[in-house]
C-alpha cells in the first residue's frame, strides 16, 4: 500500500497551489462583496493550461485522472478561494466527462479542444422544481423533428447560467410510464442559446460570486449531432460523472476546511487574552486538533476513491463516503475556525465567515447527507430501500 504521491502530482500541487495564492484573500472577498464573476482568475488558469486537466490529450487537454483534478481543485480551495474560486474550475472538470466517455466522434472534436482552452464556459441542467433528487420525475421534455430536437421546460440551480455558452442538458424523450423510471431520458451538449433560454437568478447564502439560476427553456433546438451517447440513456450516461462529482466536491470541502484551519491556527498563536496566548487554552486548541483529525481522515478516502475510479475499479461507496466525510469535517473546521476568531469571526474582514458560509453548501450539494446514508444503507449494508 503506497501513500506517496508520483512525482507529476507532486508537482501538480506545487504549481496549483502556487497560482492559487497569487490571488489574495482579499480578492476573493472583493468579489463575493461585489457578487462578480472572476474572469481574470478563470483566464488566469486558462492560459496556464489547467482547464483541460481531464480532456484527452488527442482534444488538446492533459489527459489525466480525477486523482489530479483532486489535487488541483483541493490546492484552489486550501489556498482561501473556497467555492467561489472552486466552482468556475470544478465545471471544467466534471460536466464534460460524459461527453469525453459517451459523445460521438464529431462531438469531441468540435467542443473538447475548446472546453481545454477555456473557450467554452459549461453549465449543468439536471435538477427540476418539482423533482429535486428523484431525477427519473424530471418533466423536462426534448421531442424529436427530423434533424433536431425541440427542447421545452425548466431547470433549477443551474450554475453559470449568467456566463455560460454552452450547457450538459438532460431531458425526457420518452415518458417515464413508457420506460423503467430512468430509461427515457436523453443527455445533450448544446449551445446556451439566450434568445430561447430565460435565466432567473437565484439569491443565495454563500458563493456570490457565482451565480446559480432557474432556467426557463421555451423551443431550445438541439441538433441530433448533439446528443451525448444514445438517446433515452442520458441518465445511465451521467452517471458514469456522479461519482467523479463526489469525489471532486469532497476534496474541495477537504480544502476549505484546511484554509480555515490555517487562518484560526495563526490567530490562536497570535491573539493574547489574559496575558497568553488563546492557543494556549485546552477549549480554543482541542476543537482545531480534532478539525485537522476529521480533515486527514476525509482526505485520505477522498483520494482512495480517485484512485479507485481512475483504475477502473467499483467507487460508489467510497465516493459517497468521502463526500459525506468531507462535508462534514470540513463544515466543522470552519466552524471551529469562526469560534477561534471569537466576535472577529463574524467579521468579513478576517475572511472565515465567508469560508464558514460557503462550507455549508457541501453537506446539500451534489448530493444531500442523508441521500448519501440511503445509498449506504442500502447498497453497502443491504438494507431495505427506504424511499
């Protein structure tokens, strides 16, 4: 059993991380104040060629695993961005996987040399109103017209919206009482068209900086060249990316929790009440000790089952439970971070109360906490489903 990173990834880290604390703090504070989107740090990593980090190098990308995006998107979210910085990297990543795995030929061609370059900036529209995590009730509907599909419906906390150009779209082009729940749907990679696609921003907690919408779709035309693998097995498709997602999401979770951790450590030994310093007290050093505890144990599954996907190997439970670890480590970490700072950490100016915000959203999202217990009740223990 060998920890040891290779000397590729070692270097991965080294680079990332050293591009990822060019930007400040502050910045990262500017942004989320002004909710502004960061272009200059996106085109920052575009021109240092990290965006392509899954493509194939055939479509001009890098060619590597989820084990490296691992690395660099932890780096990113150790170095203070959090999810703001996280986010606009993470969609580089993951939703073009299925397009890499299942799309045609002339698909590939055409859009993965300019996903690598950054050209193309990616949005996700899976989740619906009225279906949430039951993704086989997605109302959504693609019907088929000669060389095309007309695409009518709505989606929900689609991220990048506001920026995006081109869109992973899943939708119904068959009824789900005509197939098994999950057959039916198709899964296409199309153009974000604004004059057929409404966008509703929606107000959120934490991640001001990048947007997540609702999206109205009224006649969107989708060339049938657009339709990622076969039609009617776009969630079988997607899934091949969902543990990916986990895995992916778990350590930059892993990553917040870290920059918390470093920004409370440093006030500790610095900040002097009754004459020591706050360190020094069992109450203010205890709850940190055990933070960076949960952060190792989450990060050594989180890259146990990069390691397994990128060997081809089963991951379902392993994504799941770095993820479920992760959000939760790293939630308490920030938490435990804010505390240290006392009445400070309620302040922007120190920085953790944005991280503390933007943690939260881990133990929702891709994938709620409790749907995650489910998938291990269930598919581990073997349990009788519950829902």
């Amino acid at each position: 059993m060998d920890f040891a990173l290779t000397e590729q990834q070692e270097l991965i880290r080294k680079e990332v991380a050293a591009l990822a604390r060019s930007f400040s703090l502050d910045y990262w504070l500017e942004k989320d104040k002004k909710a502004e989107y960061p272009w200059d740090w996106v085109k920052t990593f575009a021109q240092a060629g990290w965006l392509g980090m899954i493509i194939p190098e055939e479509y001009g990308g890098s060619g590597l695993g989820v084990t490296e995006a691992s690395l660099m998107l932890y780096e990113i979210c150790a170095a203070g961005a959090g999810t703001s910085g996280a986010s606009p990297i993470h969609f580089y990543v993951f939703p073009p996987m299925p397009v890499v795995k299942h799309g045609a030929e002339a698909l590939k061609q055409k859009y993965l040399p300019r996903i690598a370059t950054g050209e193309i900036v990616m949005s996700f529209g899976v989740t619906e109103p009225n279906a949430g995590t039951d993704t086989s009730r997605i109302v959504t509907r693609a019907e088929h017209a000669g060389d095309r599909f007309i695409v009518n419906g709505r989606k929900v906390w689609n991220t990048n919206a506001r920026e995006a150009t081109h869109m992973l779209l899943l939708a119904r082009t068959a009824p789900r009482e005509a197939a098994k729940p999950f057959g039916g749907m198709t899964l296409f990679f199309t153009e974000f068209d604004r004059s057929k696609i409404t966008v509703r921003e929606i107000e959120k907690l934490g991640r001001a900086a990048v947007d997540s919408n609702e999206i109205f779709i009224d006649g969107l035309e989708v060339p049938v060249e657009n339709v990622v693998g076969e039609v009617g097995k776009g969630f079988y498709h997607l899934l091949d990316s969902l543990n990916p997602e986990r895995i992916l999401t778990g350590i930059e979770a892993v990553g917040i929790g870290r920059a918390a951790l470093e920004r409370a450590v440093q006030y500790a030994k610095d900040r002097v009440v009754f004459d020591r310093p706050i360190g020094q007290n069992q109450a203010i050093a205890h709850p940190l000790a055990l933070a960076w505890a949960k952060l190792e144990q989450a990060e050594l599954m989180c890259l146990k089952a990069a390691w397994l996907f990128d060997n081809g190997r089963p991951c379902g439970a392993e994504a799941n439970t770095a993820k479920l670890l992760a959000a939760e480590a790293g939630f308490e970490a920030c938490d435990a971070a804010l505390q240290t700072h006392g009445g400070y950490g309620y302040a922007k100016e120190f920085y953790v109360e944005r991280l503390w915000r933007e943690i939260r959203l881990y133990k929702i999202a891709p994938v709620s906490q409790q749907m995650v217990l489910n998938y291990l009740s269930e598919h581990v223990l073997g349990l009788p489903k519950s829902y």
